[in-house]
C-alpha cells in the first residue's frame, strides 16, 4: 500500500523506492500487482472529491 500510494500523482524519487527496498525488500513480482492497490486510492479519491478522478479509475482498471 506504502508503495502504491508514492506511485500515484507523478511519484516519489527513484531513491524513496531503493531506500524502502533496502529496509524492507519488495517480491520480485510486486509491480505487476501494483495497480490493484492503486485502485483503492484512486477510489478514495473519487468518492471524497469527484469525478475529476473518474478518468484515472477507468484508465487503471483498463489494464485489467
């Protein structure tokens, strides 16, 4: 969830994601599952601010 979160909106820097790697090492297939946690926020923000997310929503769940 940490990491889906620095994901979305343009992204933390590269070293946000080695740093955390280092402390706590991610599955090698972590990525793929990525935009499932994404959604979750993605929907937050849909219901808290509107359908100005609604776009993001439908482009990620495209992907499934």
């Amino acid at each position: 969830m940490d990491i889906a979160m620095s994901q979305l909106f343009g992204g933390f820097r590269q070293e946000f994601l080695e740093g955390y790697q280092e402390v706590y090492p991610l599955d090698e297939d972590w990525q793929e599952r990525l935009p499932v946690y994404q959604l979750y926020y993605l929907l937050v923000h849909l219901n808290q601010f509107g359908e100005s997310y609604g776009s993001n929503v439908d482009e990620l769940l495209s992907r499934f």
